[in-house]
C-alpha cells in the first residue's frame, strides 16, 4: 500500500514501529507485532535478569524464523551511565544478532559499534538538531525523531517543525516520527511531513496482548490531553503521566535537593541511578492489578484511543485509516 525507506529496510507492510514501553512490551507484544508484519521492541529493562532476557531473545530468533512474511523486532537500550544493566544486557543482544536497536539517552557509539559488526541496524533516540547530527556523525542507520505529545521521555519540539528540520540537514537517513501518533491520519501526516514512519507507543498499552492491569487500559481509553502532565518524579528525566489522583498527591518536580544532587558533577550519575531505581519500583506496583499508587506513562495521543483491541486488529484499523486518508484527503 506505501512504501518508504523504514518498510524497503525491514520488509515490513506498514511503515510502524511499536515503541519500546517500559513494563508493557514483552515477548507476546513483540511476537504479535511480527506477525502482522511491523517491528516490534521492547527495552532490555523489561527483562533485567541477562539469563531471561537471553531466553526471550533466543524466543524471538526463532519466532522469526518460523513466521511467514515476518516483520522484524528490536530492544531498546538505554546507553545512560546511570544504566548499570548496560554493558551486561548489550553483550546478550551481540551474543543473540539482535536485528534492531534503539538507543536512549546515551551515547550510542558502541552499540552501533556492535550490531553493525554482523549487519543490525540502529536508529536512535533524539529531540533535536544536534543530537541528530552527532549520532549520525558515529553511523546511526535511522534517527527516532521524540516530539511533543510522546509517552515517557517527550520532546520539546511539535512534529510539524523537528521532522523537517531533520530531513533538512540530514536528508540521507531516515527519520521515524515519534509523539501523539495512534492513527492512519496522523501517520498519513508525519509521512507527508517527511518521516519514513511512526514509533507508535501509547495505542498498544489499549490492547488486549499488553501484560498491564485493565484500570491502566482503561485509563488510556478514558484519558484526554488535558489528563497528561509532565513529572520528573520517575526518572529525572520529565515524562508524560496520566494526572491520576497519586501523580497530584507526590507533585511533579524535584525539590530543590533533588535537583542539586542531579546537577553536581559528582553526585548526579549515581543520584541519578538511585532516582531510576526507585521510579522502577513505584512503575512496577503501578501496572499491577488493584494498586491505587498510580503513575501510568501515556503520550497525549489518548485523546484519539477509545477501545481496546487486539494487536492485529488495531494494525488493521491504522492500515485502513492510512489508506482512507491517502485516498480521501484532497488539498
């Protein structure tokens, strides 16, 4: 139905990423999105233990290999010092010829390094100019292009002005856009935009295959922009949450402590650890069954989500919707 360079990479149908989710994605998610011929990640952080995350990899290997007309999937790393799972979970992925990596908030030098030794590719993380160019400068095959309205780590720029300016000045890779994407007609807006195709993240935590509670599907179904806020009470970093009753009661912003230790050159990467380490725990409890702690990641692409559907039927409803729009939109 369309082609770019995201789908001529991978020989995918549709030009979709489904986005790595921290405590969502997982091997059945993945699985699906293969299946019905996209590229599915997960973070590496999902699955901590190296021995279970080598399991799920060796899983996946062998899905592809078994799977007619197969998408592709990918992990997300996140190369942060502050990460002490890194160098453990990389050296697994090497050792597995993972396909696909996306990298966050690091320096990707190294993975790049690694998967290109046997032919992977990287597309990585960023939310501006500079960034863009400096991991396209180390070899990055593909640049995840973060703009406003994504889930978790959201970017400062609107879509309509970062994926232009991008292609602009880096017009020889391909951009992914990423934030406030969960149909046809927005995917259908970022392609004419310039991108090679959308990480969508915030859709498929409202599906039936996604391992999180019903009151967090729910919440991502009821949700509307004005309920997604921005906290830097999970990792440091700001990120997008459903403004539940627990993310009000514990605010939003790091006290004036906080944010001294994150800022001083030699306390921020192990306060920073600490931070992450405790917004895991808090996330973790939080996607479980009738917890009332809740700190839910969504992007403000719910204001669009008002079902819950499997995988395969919600990639039918966005093939659909794109087609539709490419057909019926006349400027």
């Amino acid at each position: 139905m369309i082609s770019t360079k995201l789908t001529e990479l991978f020989n995918i149908d549709l030009p979709i990423i489904m986005a790595p989710m921290f405590l969502v994605s997982d091997e059945n998610m993945v699985k699906a999105a293969v299946k019905n011929h996209i590229i599915g990640t997960f973070p590496t952080l999902n699955y901590r233990e190296t021995a279970k995350l080598d399991s799920v990899l060796g899983n996946l290997n062998q899905f592809l290999k078994n799977t007619k007309n197969p998408g592709t999937y990918g992990v997300n790393l996140i190369t942060q010092k502050s990460n002490p799972y890194y160098k453990s979970h990389l050296k697994v992925c090497i050792e597995n010829k993972v396909p696909f990596f996306i990298t966050s908030l690091g320096n990707p030098e190294e993975v790049i390094k690694k998967a290109h030794s046997y032919g992977a590719k990287v597309f990585c993380d960023v939310t501006n100019l500079k960034h863009a160019e400096k991991v396209a400068s180390l070899g990055a095959d593909g640049i995840i292009a973060v703009g406003q309205g994504a889930g978790g780590h959201a970017g400062p720029e609107p879509l309509q002005i970062l994926i232009p300016l991008l292609k602009q000045n880096i017009p020889d890779i391909p951009v992914i856009a990423a934030g406030g994407i969960s149909t046809g007609n927005a995917l259908h807006s970022v392609l004419i935009l310039g991108a090679a195709g959308a990480s969508v993240g915030t859709s498929f935590i409202a599906t039936e295959e996604a391992p999180v509670s019903s009151d967090y599907k729910n919440a991502i179904v009821n949700a509307k922009t004005e309920d997604i806020v921005m906290t830097e009470r999970i990792s440091g970093t700001p990120s997008t949450i459903i403004n539940t009753a627990y993310a009000k009661k514990i605010g939003y912003k790091q006290n004036w402590i906080e944010r001294k230790l994150s800022s001083n050159s030699k306390t921020k990467k192990y306060f920073k650890m600490l931070v992450q380490m405790k917004g895991m725990k808090k996330l973790e409890k939080s996607v479980k069954p009738g917890n009332y702690k809740n700190l839910w990641i969504a992007g403000k692409s719910v204001q669009f989500i008002d079902q819950i559907l499997s995988i395969e039927n919600l990639i039918l409803k966005m093939k659909i919707e794109l087609e539709n729009s490419i057909t019926q939109n006349k400027f």
